[in-house]
C-alpha cells in the first residue's frame, strides 16, 4: 500500500484535533465560558441572563462549525488516500490516456450479468 503524502497526514490530524475540541466545547459550553472569563474577563461584568445567551450561542454554532471542520477533515483524508492515483494519471501519456479510456468504456458497456 502506498503511503499518505505527510501534508495531508498534519492537516488531518490539526482539522481532527479541531473538531474534537470545537464539538466539546458546543456539547459543554459552560465549563469553556467559565474558563474564558476567568481569564480574560474581570469579575464585575457578571451576568446571568448574558452568560445564558453566550452559552445557547456557542451551543447553536459550535455544532455548525465542528461539522464544518469534520467535512474538511474527511475530505483532506481523501485527498491524501487517492493523492498516490491522481499522480499516476497525472504522468500518463496521451496514448495511454487514450487505452485506459477506451477500456474504461468497453467495461461499462458490459453487464457481468448478461
């Protein structure tokens, strides 16, 4: 078996590990809040009702990009699975493009089961 190119190995575990970490945090959003604001929040500003529409926000898009993340992430893992094919066909020569189109027609014009 051929190998993944390492470009499409990285980003696939980096868009992995990012969904991962964006579908936790619209699953939980309450534990990430409250570790954002303390740290980059000062105490005086609490409010419930603020803290509530924060929380039902990054639950509603948290999804919405986590499965945004995770499609680039199947499709980056396609690309380095059929990276090894579009490569050869790339390197083919004319005549040979010519032949394997030519099988190609020949094998869908017969039905295994005629």
């Amino acid at each position: 078996m051929r190998e993944i190119p390492i470009q499409y190995q990285v980003a696939c575990v980096i868009l992995t590990a990012l969904f991962i970490w964006s579908f936790s945090i619209a699953r939980e959003p309450r534990g990430w809040r409250r570790l954002f604001q303390s740290m980059f929040s000062k105490s005086e500003h609490f409010s419930v009702n603020k803290n509530k529409v924060i929380d039902e926000t990054l639950k509603r898009y948290g999804i919405a990009v986590a499965m945004v993340i995770l499609v680039a992430d199947v499709s980056c893992f396609v690309l380095g699975v059929t990276h090894p094919f579009r490569e050869k066909a790339r390197h083919l020569s004319p005549e040979q493009r010519e032949s394997m189109n030519e099988i190609n027609k020949i094998q869908s014009g017969v039905s295994p089961l005629k």
